[in-house]
C-alpha cells in the first residue's frame, strides 16, 4: 500500500537575511558630504526579508524562514518583534556571536536609499533543507548566479515546490556568467521598475520585460504608484495601482511578493493574483518601515470594495 504524501509543513518558505533598519524621514535634501541634514523624523525596526515573513503571516499564511541569528543587540531586537508578532522560528539557524546587519535609511515619498553593513552573510539552505520544510512555495530574497542557488532552485522544484525570486541591487547583469540559467530555472521573477531596467540594460520597464520573459514563464516588474507589468504564459497584464497617501515606501516591494503569492496558493487567476499583489504593496506605504502591511482582512476588504468600483465604471 502506497503511503500518504506528507503533508505541507509551510504554505512559503522564505530564504533571506534580516537587517534592522534605522529609518530618516522628513529630509530637506539628500544627504551629502559637507552637509549637516536633520531628518525630522525616525524610527527604527527590523527589515529586509523578516518585512516578508510578517507580510505573509499576516496574509493568513504558514510561514518559515531561513535566516541566521547571532548574540548581538540587533539580532535580539529582530527576535523580539518576530515573537511578538507570531512569526515561526522553525528554520532559524543559531550563531555563537554577533551576526549584526543594520541599514540607514533615508526615506522619501517615492523612493528611499541605505546605507548598510553586514558581519557575514548567511548561507543558502540545501535542497534537502527545503525537502524537509515541505513548503508550497520557496521565496528566494535577492538574485545569485551561483552554483548552490542553481541546485537548490532545481532541488526544490524536483521536489514539487514553486519558485519565486527577485532581484535586489545587482551589481552583474542578465549577460554575466550564470544568470539565465537561473533565470530559466525560476517559476516566477519579481524585481521593481529600476532593478528590471538596469538588470537587463534595457531602457525601459517595458522592453525589460520582454526580455525577461524569454527566459521565466512569469515574470512581473513592480512600478510603485504605476501598479504592475507582467507577462504569464505569454499574456501580458498591467494592474494599476490604487490610490493612497503614501509616507513610507519601505517594505513595499516585500509585501506585493507576499499578496502574489498568496493570490497564487488560493487558486485565484493570475491577473487577480496580481491585483492582490500591487493591493498589498500600496497599502504598505501608508506607514513607516512596512508597519502597514495588510492583514487578510485588510486585503480582501480592499479586493471587494476595488471590485464594486470596477463594476460601477
């Protein structure tokens, strides 16, 4: 008798770092050499890929992130929202020693800029590391072209796990050594407008996508307040993006992965999918740092009012 398969131990697995950010808002100017610039306003709390595990968890989904954590201060100011919010520990990987990641922001309405240190970088988890989470998606913050990033995204997917990946500030373009072959081994590619252009060298979002393409079955560019370009299967779509008062676009780009992804796991048809997607980016923006990311409720309350607008126009 054949046995069960074991059921899914996470909806997502997300494999990326924590930083803790030190956020500058209300700034006269940029900053610059010389220059003594006051922000007028400041807060800090943790980001980077811990913005993506809370957006999920508060999407309704389970949840498990891969990400390392040491003695210092930074690593326990993280672990303290974490618990606080109910995300799982599960896959968290433990350092004798400080493991410090923090990033300066300075933050404007529509785009916002870091400045960032790292005592190391953690490692990427093994096909086997994944195969015994049993996640239904794996969520890979940043691109790397690696030989270990390849064989974990061929593992996973053997193994019957979606893929998703993004971008994040590449220093290489599709033209380095490696690149499409991840590219083409990935299910689904997310990076933002600048990431796309400048990742491609191309000179547009548009042109970007219709390279990208050739190489992801689904590939989706996010524009900020201009919503969202994708091509899935060939078809392309654009969503635009809600209107809302936008204070902080920090976390943004975190939270529409996390409204993508749930849109896929509950069955939804991949323009809808999409629109929950730029629905959970805009409304991140709200507040500062990523605090406004949406719950279920906030999401699906904003998906039928959006709809009874659609139908009334």
């Amino acid at each position: 008798m054949t046995e069960p398969a074991p059921a899914n131990r996470y909806d997502v697995m997300v494999v990326g770092e924590y930083y803790y950010d030190l956020i500058f808002t209300d700034l006269p100017t940029l900053p610059r050499l010389g220059a003594d610039i006051w922000a007028k306003s400041f807060d800090d709390l943790p980001g980077a890929s811990y913005t993506t595990a809370l957006a999920l968890t508060r999407l309704g989904l389970k949840a498990g992130w891969w990400c390392g954590f040491g003695t210092d201060i930074f690593s326990r100011m993280v672990l303290d929202e974490v618990r606080r919010e109910g995300i799982d520990e599960g896959l968290f990987q433990w350092h004798d020693g400080p493991l410090r990641r923090v990033s300066a922001a300075f933050s404007f309405q529509h785009d916002r800029g870091f400045i960032s240190y790292v005592d190391e970088h953690d490692s990427d988890p093994k096909a086997h590391d994944v195969a015994a989470a049993r996640p239904r998606v794996l969520m890979l913050q940043g691109f790397s072209r690696n030989a270990e990033r390849l064989a974990l995204i061929n593992g996973a997917r053997q193994a019957g796990v979606l893929v998703c990946g993004e971008c994040q500030h590449l220093d290489f373009g599709i033209e380095a050594e490696g690149v499409v072959d991840v590219l083409q081994a990935l299910d689904i590619f997310v990076p933002n407008e600048t990431e796309a252009v400048q990742f491609t060298g191309t000179a547009d979002a548009e042109t970007a996508l219709e390279v990208l393409a050739q190489h992801v079955r689904t590939v989706v560019i996010k524009r900020g307040a201009n919503g969202a370009i994708a091509i899935h299967d060939g078809r392309r779509y654009t969503v635009p993006a809600p209107k809302v008062e936008v204070v902080d676009t920090t976390g943004a780009g975190d939270s529409f992965n996390a409204g993508l992804i749930y849109g896929v796991l509950h069955g939804a048809p991949f323009e809808e999918a999409l629109r929950y997607a730029v629905i959970c980016g805009s409304l991140s923006t709200t507040d500062y740092g990523g605090r406004a990311l949406p719950h279920e409720a906030d999401l699906l309350a904003h998906v039928s009012q959006d709809g009874k607008e659609r139908q009334a126009r």
